[in-house]
C-alpha cells in the first residue's frame, strides 16, 4: 500500500491535485481519506457555539481515530469513516462510510502534517502551495456556496482564525513535504512530476 499525504492551505487546490491522481488510477487501486471527516463530534454544544469554532486548528481533529483507520487499512481491515457536516458542525451518530484497503491511500487536509505520528504512515508528503489572494477567493466562493455563509462572515472568520491558524500551524509544515506544488492545482508541470514519482513508487512495490 502507498499512502500519500496531501496538504496545503485552506483554498489552496489540494482538491485538484487529488483529482489529477485519481484520473491515473482505477477506482480500485485508490481510496482518499479526507481530513474533514474526522473533525471531533461538538453535538453536545449549542449550534450557536458550535458554528464559532476554531476548525483550523489541530486540536480539532480527532487525530487518534484517523491514525488508528490508517493503520487498519494498512493492515488489510477496512474502517468505518465517520461523516461529517459543516453545516451542524457534528458528526453523524447513524452514518459511516466503510473504506476497504487500496493499492493507493491519499490523506488530503490542511491540518495532516501536524501530527508526527501521522506523518510516520505516508511514503510520500506533498504540499500544495498557492498565494493568500488566490486561497482567499476560493475559501468566499466555496463557503458561500457550499456552506452558507454570508461573505462578511467568511471574510471575519479569514481574518479571525484562518490566517492566523494558516501562518501558526499550516505554512510551518511545508518543511516536511517531499514534494511541493507550487501555484496550486494550476501547476501542470509540477502535477506531473507527482504523477511520475507516484507511478515510480508503484511500479516498484
């Protein structure tokens, strides 16, 4: 099994990335672990409280149950991934999404450097880079969007906790990369790169 991290700035066109990978491999041979999915459950608290939530910070992750998932599907056994709702802020107490063992497992999230031990199970670390001007505009178009928040609330929780958590945590862990992307998903060149090292990487397991 190859499992490869995939980090970056909120915004930042990790997604993209991703879905570059994905095309060169079957639906069998890969499975894509988001971090999203394994933000620690706040039903107990008020949705009020819950939705001023520091989400870009590592304390928000439930970091013991994703390192745990990956060492299962490392193992052969496939997990029970939990899901997730930006819009309640909590985690499904009825739904799970099974995820079985894959040639290829992608980690994909802002946060996945942060943690030592989860960096110990990826053979290969890419952080993919982009400006602040060009994750901004991403972060307005999807939160409004997908999650429903007005402009002027994205806008003060950029200023509040993304950029703040951004430089603190996120930027820092570029160092630990093996491979950067610079430019974000639009860096063709650099894709490709990826692409080869990972078809390497296979082709000699």
């Amino acid at each position: 099994m190859l499992v490869i991290g995939i980090a970056g700035g909120t915004g930042s066109g990790k997604t993209t990335v991703v879905r570059e990978i994905t095309k060169i491999l079957s639906d069998s041979e890969v499975v894509v672990i988001p971090q999203d999915s394994y933000y620690k459950d706040n039903s107990h608290l008020p949705l009020e409280q819950r939705l001023e939530l520091n989400f870009d910070h590592p304390d928000s992750i439930d970091f013991e149950l994703l390192i745990k998932h990956i060492k299962s599907l490392k193992a052969g056994n496939p997990v029970e991934q939990p899901v997730y709702s930006y819009l309640t802020c909590s985690r499904s107490a009825t739904e799970t999404v099974k995820v079985k063992p894959s040639k290829v497992v992608i980690i994909e999230g802002i946060l996945i450097f942060t943690s030592p031990e989860l960096r110990k199970t990826m053979d290969i670390k890419v952080f993919v880079d982009a400006d602040a001007d060009d994750r901004l505009g991403r972060v307005i178009t999807r939160d409004n969007i997908e999650r429903g928040r007005t402009i002027e609330k994205v806008l003060e929780r950029y200023e509040k906790t993304v950029k703040p958590m951004h430089l603190q945590f996120i930027e820092p862990t570029k160092r630990y990369a093996d491979i950067i992307v610079p430019q974000g998903g639009h860096n063709q060149v650099a894709i490709g790169i990826l692409l080869a090292t990972i078809e390497k990487v296979l082709n000699n397991k």
